[in-house]
C-alpha cells in the first residue's frame, strides 16, 4: 500500500510505461511510483495542493507538468529528480493539461481559453480563445488534432494544431471529465461523470459510438496500449 490521504487526485505513466506519478492533494506531495512492482521511488512535498499531472518528454530529457487549479499555478519538474524547474501563473480557472505538438496546453474555464506554453521557458506561445468553457484535453497525433470536452453543451471539439478556431464538434450524451485516446484503434473513451459511464467516440467518423454503464461516477481514465 502507498501513503496516499484520501485525496489522491490523478495519476500519470511516462512515455516508457515504467513510472507512474501520484498527484496527492491532502498531502501536498507528488510521487514516483515503479510500475512494475508498485514500490515508492521518491516524493516531493510541494507548496500547493497538486491536480492534474502529465509525464512527457522533450528533445531527450523527461518532464512531469503539474497543474495547481486551486492555486492558478502550473510547474514544471524534473520527472527523473522531481526537482522543479519554474512555476508560472495559468489565469483565472485551470481544468486541464497536456503536451503535444512540442507545446504544453492548458485550459481556462473562466476566460474560456486554451493556452499554448513553451515545455523549456514556460513562455506562453499563443492564446486560442474558444467560444464554450474548455473542460478536458487529449491529443489526436494521427489527425493533429487537439480534442477538447465541453460540459456547457455536452461536445468533443476539434482543434487542428498550429491553428486558433475550432473546426468542428461532436456531440456526446454527458459532462465530460477526462478523455483518454486508443491510437491503435482509432477510439476516444470519454467519462461522463454526470452519467455514470464512460462514452466512446469513433475519432475516423467523429461519431458517438455508445456507452459504458458503470456503478459509481467516473473521475479519471488512464489507458496505456501494449
């Protein structure tokens, strides 16, 4: 068993599948797990209560972006050291992260806008202002498409890398609350936290395949293809 409070708030596995990252917010600290056998490698108390995390890498060097909502701050650290490398402010409401497209992506509820950051400085490269409030994030690298849920009215829109509108939407039955992508088999698993189930969108036609029942709401999706 791992020392977690009861508020563990998301999970991350590097791009190699062998560490997975604890975002605990009761604690205040982060840790690094090895996945292949569950034991704690390391841990870093942090001066806020962590969220959303994202293990990448960039130009041969591995990160881990941690999202402070509660605190409008975003970090980036050291995934092999956990030591920070800088912290910068990420406006009024920041839902959710991402990187893709060598860029780290954030999104504003409150200024309904996604902003695109530079993985090395934290310089804020562009600003795309959307017409609804940006819930969750996922990447489409086949397509270049970065893929962003909406809860105001229930939809996953497509947003072409490099560009600042929306190309087009697809609806979905339910509030989405995280997004995870099978790039094998073409599918985005969205969970619908207001429904109870996990919906999935067929990302060649862009159309709601169905739903998943489950017993209790869906908070996180984590998903990892062999």
């Amino acid at each position: 068993p791992l020392p977690l409070t009861d508020h563990p708030e998301h999970i991350g596995i590097s791009a190699d599948g062998e560490m997975l990252y604890v975002s605990d917010s009761g604690n205040r600290q982060l840790l690094q797990i090895d996945a292949s056998n569950g034991l704690l490698l390391q841990q870093l108390t942090t001066s806020y209560q962590p969220d959303k995390i994202f293990p990448f890498d960039y130009q041969q060097q591995s990160y881990l972006a941690v999202l402070y909502s509660r605190d409008q701050q975003l970090q980036v650290i050291a995934a092999n050291t956990l030591s920070p490398l800088y912290n910068i402010s990420t406006g009024f409401a920041p839902s959710d992260l991402i990187f893709t497209n060598q860029s780290l992506f954030v999104s504003d509820l409150f200024q309904r806008q996604i902003s695109q950051i530079d993985p090395l400085t934290g310089q804020t490269q562009m600003r795309i202002a959307t017409a609804f409030a940006p819930n969750t994030l996922a990447a489409d690298g086949a397509n270049r498409n970065l893929l962003v849920g909406t809860c105001q009215t229930p939809a996953i829109a497509f947003l072409p890398f490099g560009q600042q509108l929306v190309s087009r939407h697809s609806a979905i039955p339910g509030c989405p609350t995280d997004l995870a992508l099978s790039a094998r088999r073409r599918l985005l698993f969205v969970a619908t936290k207001d429904k109870q189930q996990i919906g999935i969108l067929d990302l060649l036609s862009e159309q709601h395949l169905g739903s998943m029942n489950l017993p209790a709401k869906p908070a996180i999706i984590t998903f990892q293809e062999q």
